[in-house]
C-alpha cells in the first residue's frame, strides 16, 4: 500500500458521488485514472483493506426508528461462544465485547440491534436470551440520534493502517 492507496482510501470513506460514473470523479481528486481507481479498488478488497463500498442509508426516514444497543452479562468462560451465538442472529448488526467494570458494571458483551418497532426488537432480543441461556441482559434503546457519519479512520500521513 502506497501513499495514493491512502489518498484514495480516504476520499472513499468520504463517500461515492451520486453520479453515472462515481468513480471517475474519485480519481479526479486522488490524481490517477478511473481505471487505476477500480485496479486498487479490486487490489484494496482482496487483501482486506476495504471490505465493501455501499449505500449509506437514513434509517429513520424509513422507519428505522428501534434503535437498541444490549448489554449481556456472560463468564468468562462462556464470553467466546456466547458472543459467536449472539452475533451468528439475523437482528444483530454489530456485536462487540468489552471489559466490564467489576462490582459496577458486569456486562461484558454488547449487541446492537436495528427494527421498525421497540417491542419487536424486544421480542427478538427475549428470544436471543432464551436460544443462548444468557439470564442477565439490559436493553437500552435510542431516544434520538445526535451523529451518524463514518469516522475517517485514517491519519493524515497513513498512520492507523
């Protein structure tokens, strides 16, 4: 990876245009051809840089508006498998763990789950619960979205690849 990989990572994550030929205007800011583009587009994924590119959509102006984040209270012990089960369920969209806060905050495992209705994704939540055997869980959903936009992971001179 290159300093015009970098470049162009970075004006991907700003997001595509919404135009016929997205990825020319890309190269037009990055310096190289639409081609070259694509060439380190295809390189970028197969070696796991970039896992796709993809449309981001506004939630709530469709109606997305459950928005739940589940923290699981797991052992030790069964913290792996549990987070294999929890994130192997179709309502999960992010499962995380975290080191949990002894005596204060026990919960190790996070889900985050996206639905049309709060008892919904409750009942889906519920029935996670009983398939894993995980007792102790709370469910904390949005009450309004203060900021949505990918973070520009990259430094200025490439650092955090």
């Amino acid at each position: 990876m290159d300093n015009v990989d970098i470049t162009l990572i970075k004006e991907l994550e700003k997001g595509l245009p919404f135009q016929v030929q997205p990825f020319s205007s890309v190269g037009e800011r990055v310096g190289i051809s639409e081609d070259e583009v694509l060439i380190r587009i295809r390189q970028l994924k197969k070696t796991g840089v970039i896992r796709k590119i993809k449309a981001r959509i506004n939630q709530r102006k469709i109606g997305v508006i459950a928005n739940a984040l589940v923290a699981w209270n797991v052992t030790d012990a069964d913290r792996e498998k549990a987070g294999h089960l929890l994130s192997a369920f179709p309502g999960v969209t992010h499962c995380y763990e975290r080191v949990p806060i002894p005596g204060k905050w026990e919960y190790s495992l996070y889900t985050v789950h996206h639905g049309y209705d709060k008892e919904i994704v409750t009942e889906e939540i519920k029935s996670m619960a009983e398939e894993t055997g995980i007792e102790q869980y709370v469910i904390i959903f949005s009450t309004e979205e203060c900021k949505r936009v990918p973070h520009i992971r990259i430094g200025i001179s490439g650092e955090n690849l």
